[in-house]
C-alpha cells in the first residue's frame, strides 16, 4: 500500500489573499503533492492550508511553505484574534493511509531540523512527535504566544530545534510547532427531532467530557465541586470524541455535531452506533449522518466491516461494495447524495495519474491489447489472469459463507474471501506495473550516449531497469502462485455448486504464473550479471514446476467431485 499523509500548516495570515496564495501555491511545486484546500480566516487572520502525498515530498513541500512564509509575513507587525507564535504557526503531519503515527514522527524531527539549521526559524515539536511530555500539549508550547517568545532563552522553553534567542530573523518569522497527529473527522448525526435541548443531552451522554454533575435536578440541580472548586464531571461514553448538539434550520431537524480526534480509539462506525443506543434510550431515533470535509478511505472500510461482522456476512468483497455498505450503514446519503470521488481523500487525488489499465473495462482492455502498442503484453495479461483467479476462488468464498446451512461457517469462508480480495488487489496493481516496469527499459535505451560518462549512466540504468523488469513478473508468478491454496480449499470445502469456478480458476492461476515466468526469461535473456540471473531463474524454475504440478492436482480433484 502506498504512504499517504496530509499536512495541514496554519500561517498567520488570512487577509492579504497575495500573500496566501504565493505561500499555498509553492507545495504545487513538489512533484507528487496535491494541495487540496487554502482557508483563510479574516477575523483570525490565519489561513489553514490542507496538502497530501507520499511523505517525502509532502515533508519538503512543507519546507518550502514555511520558508515562504517566513519570507512574505512580518510577525512583529501581525494581529489577530487566534493564537500565534509564528508566520507558520503550526505544521501537523497526520497519517492518512500505508504509515502509522509513530513511523511518521522521524520525519517530522527531521523537518523541524532542517527549518531550524536551514531557516533559522525556531520551534518546538508536539502531540506524538514531542520530545518532552508537557510538550505534547500545543497550548503549552504557544504559551505567551510571539510576544513571550523571549521564553526561547529559558532552560524551561529552550527550542527543540532553531536559535535560542528571540532576535534577528526570528523577530519576523516567529516560531513553529511542527506535529504529529491523528486525523481529525467533523461528523453530524441526523436525529428524528427538532429540538436542540435533547440533541445536545445525547452529546453530553457520549462525548468524552460528558456533563457537569449537578445534586438532585441534572439540568437545574447546584453543580458539584471536587475538593480544588472545580465542577466534578459524568464522563461521556466515547474516548476522543467532543460534540454538541444544534439544530440546522437548513434541513429542519437537530444534530449532533461530533469532532472525533482520535479514530483509533473511536472511529466513525463507533460513535455512529452509540449515538443510535442513546438516542433510542430517549425517545429519538438518528436517522442518518453527514462527514464534513474529507475522510480516509480506510475509515470507511473499517465501518463496512463492522457492519458486515454484525449480519455474519463475508467481509471478502471488493473495496467499491465495501464503500456502498458504509455509506448505507451509516446513512451517510441521509440529506445529500455521498460522492466518494469528493468525500474519499484517497479518491480526491490522483498523484501518479491512476490505474491507466486496470481502469479500463474489460471491451477496452481486451482491444488496447490486440492494438498496435506494445503495451500491454503478455506480462500485463498473465497478472490479470491471476487476478481472475484469485477473483473466483473470492467468489466461491463468499457464495460458501451466505450459503443456507453454514451460517456457522461464515467466518471461516470470510477469512479465505478476504485473502482473494488481497491477492486480486496485488496483481491488478501489477497489470499497471508490469508495464511501467516496460517504459523504465525504453527510457533507459534513450538515454545519451555521446560521453564515456553519459555511456556508464545508461548502461547502469539500463541494468537496474532490466533487473526491476524481471522482479515484477516473478512478483507475480509468486502471487498467482499463492492462489492456488485458496482455490484448492474451496474446491475441498466450498459451496458444491460452484467447483466448477474454482477449477477455471486453478486454470487461470497455471497461465498467470507459467506467463509471468516467460516474461521473467525474455527480460533476463542476454542479461550480464550472471549471479542475479542465476538465482532469479532458479526461483523461476520451481514455480514452473509447482504449478503445473498443483494445476494437474486441483483439475482431478474437481474431475473426482464431478465424477469424471
């Protein structure tokens, strides 16, 4: 899976729309980075800038905004309403998809490094990426904001990165907080009434803050101090979640409007669920949900595996059925239509221009192939018939897991669904890769060749490009391969009705690997580095081997079901 993370920098400005958008637009200018929202706030004077990709680029692109914005924004000539420290005032990283909280952290140490050695900017790192535990706290670390930045030279407040003196360059540019921080999702649950009063008790019952405890009446009742005077609280039912109730005169009827900070404590299918029990226990019924602004496509299939778990269904089905089930189950197209091109981050963008091929219906595959171009060929073909294979022994999983009967099964036949749905998604990302792998050996034959020097570039490159070139078949032989134990045990033990699938898969699951392995040969052939080709085809050479041999194995037992 690819690494994906958003970076979402405040700078301190959001009037002068120039400035914003010479600091918003410099992140266009790193390949691989999509900026996806400028926000400027007037009254704030702050503008929240929103930008995704794969980390490394997304690191640099954060980089260069915060040396712009040192460059176009006066911090000893800047007001505002919103807490501030610096031109950047703060600079959270927050995983999104392929990359955890904690493998995210180095890169934010190494961004804060470089902005304070390169840029002379200091600053301090916060939430997961803190070095001192008061720090996780950004409140604690923009104390006294870019007028108490003479803190710098405390031993209390010394910076985790930049000069330690409040003068010179640091007198325009202020200071930073560079983060790490989960994703934050804005979510309204729908209710069955207009009355803001009972939507907002339903907020009290589930967010983490809960209420104040009050003696005898719980609206009217004297509040209740602990020992230090201050309001003893009820906690709410969910950890990570604030919210309150309101109503939208826009659509007639009361919400709650829930902030969830942290989605592996409570994600969205969680506090969805619990709001449901809550509001039935006071009469009401939630009768759907809105997302403002984006959520990570993983949240969502998260969500259609909860509910799919609830109904004893195969949680083996494709990403787009996955996609359906959560936006029905969570009612999500209660007030407007749900767009997942729009709302998905992960299908908002698209860096590396798609799936050209695995994107294609199969009418347009099938006639790209038989064109004149060369691509796609037979290694691309060979990855997409292990991808039907897989596909079929997914299909005959997820027919034996709702068949009548074996409810008692349904996990079992999940399990091996959710295994062919993960071998299909590898090798229909290898109909594209194949073929990339293909253009890397063409641009390495194109490259120069006048100078001695130019000659040793190309001939490298066309070295690593022809061993790459035969990696991704093997890659694929070695996947395609990995099917048959999915197709042989629902031969064995799927829904009778459907071995005949299986077996066509088997089939399909010989021509995928033994097609890869040709492709593996014809790239190799001629190939000087000896040693590689050696290993390479000896691994080729026993793949051959083992699929035919499992090929004939599968093929009989099917002949045997049937009687053949």
């Amino acid at each position: 899976m690819k690494q994906l993370i958003e970076c979402v920098p405040n700078i301190s400005e959001g009037i002068d729309n120039q400035k914003i958008q010479a600091i918003a637009r410099v992140v266009e200018t790193v390949e691989g980075v999509k900026l996806l929202d400028i926000d400027p706030g007037k009254s704030t004077n702050r503008t929240v800038i929103t930008f995704v990709g794969e980390p490394a680029p997304v690191i640099e692109a954060a980089f260069r905004l915060i040396k712009k914005a040192s460059e176009l924004i006066d911090m000893s000539r800047q007001k505002g309403e919103h807490p501030r420290m610096g031109a950047t005032d703060v600079c959270p990283l927050v995983p999104i998809s392929g990359i955890t909280q904690e493998e995210l952290i180095p890169y934010a140490h190494a961004l804060g490094k470089r902005v304070g050695d390169e840029l002379g900017i200091p600053g301090y790192f916060y939430e997961s990426a803190a070095t001192k535990p008061e720090r996780k706290n950004l409140a604690y670390c923009r104390k006294g904001e870019y007028e108490g930045l003479d803190k710098l030279a405390t031993t209390e407040m010394a910076p985790d990165f930049g000069p330690a003196k409040f003068e010179g360059s640091v007198k325009q540019s202020g200071a930073t907080a560079i983060g790490v921080r989960d994703f934050l999702i804005a979510y309204n649950i729908n209710l069955n009434t207009t009355s803001p009063r009972r939507a907002n008790a339903i907020a009290f019952d589930i967010r983490e803050a809960g209420r104040v405890k009050r003696e005898g009446n719980p609206l009217t009742g004297k509040v209740v101090n602990d020992e230090h005077g201050e309001p003893v609280r009820i906690p709410g039912t969910l950890k990570a979640v604030k919210g309150i109730g309101w109503y939208i005169e826009e659509y007639g009827i009361a919400q709650l409007s829930l902030n969830l900070t942290d989605i592996r404590q409570t994600p969205v299918h969680i506090a969805f669920d619990e709001a449901c029990r809550k509001a039935l226990d006071r009469g009401i019924r939630v009768t759907g949900s809105e997302l403002v602004g984006l959520i990570p496509l993983q949240c969502m299939l998260d969500a259609a595996d909860y509910f799919l778990t609830k109904q004893n269904r195969s949680l083996g089905v494709s990403e787009s059925e996955k996609v359906k089930i959560a936006v029905k189950s969570l009612g999500l197209d209660d007030l407007t239509p749900f767009e997942p091109n729009k709302k998905i981050i992960e299908y908002m963008i698209d860096l590396d221009g798609g799936s050209p091929l695995a994107d294609l219906t199969i009418t347009a595959f099938a006639d790209e192939t038989a064109s004149e171009s060369v691509a796609p060929g037979g290694g691309s073909v060979s990855a997409y018939c292990g991808a039907l294979a897989a596909s079929l022994g997914a299909m005959v999983a997820n027919l034996s897991a709702h068949k009548r009967g074996w409810d008692d099964r349904w996990e079992t036949f999940s399990e091996w669904a959710v295994k062919g749905q993960r071998i299909k998604n590898q090798l229909i990302e290898a109909v594209d890769e194949d073929t990339r792998s293909f253009q890397k050996i063409l641009e390495a034959f194109g490259l120069p060749k006048d100078t001695n020097e130019e000659k040793e570039i190309r001939a490298r490159a066309i070295a690593a490009a022809t061993k790459y070139a035969s990696e991704v078949p093997l890659s694929v032989a070695e996947v395609s391969f990995s099917a048959f134990e999915l197709l042989e045990a629902m031969i064995e033990l799927g829904n009778p009705n459907s071995i005949t699938d299986a077996g066509v898969g088997a089939l399909c699951a010989r021509a995928a690997v033994k097609g890869a392995i040709m492709n593996v040969k014809v790239n190799l052939d001629g190939f000087e580095d000896e040693a590689f080709v050696k290993t390479t085809m000896e691994k080729a050479r026993i793949l051959d081997e083992q699929a035919d041999q499992k090929e004939r194995e599968l093929v009989a037992k099917v002949n045997q079901r049937l009687g053949l």
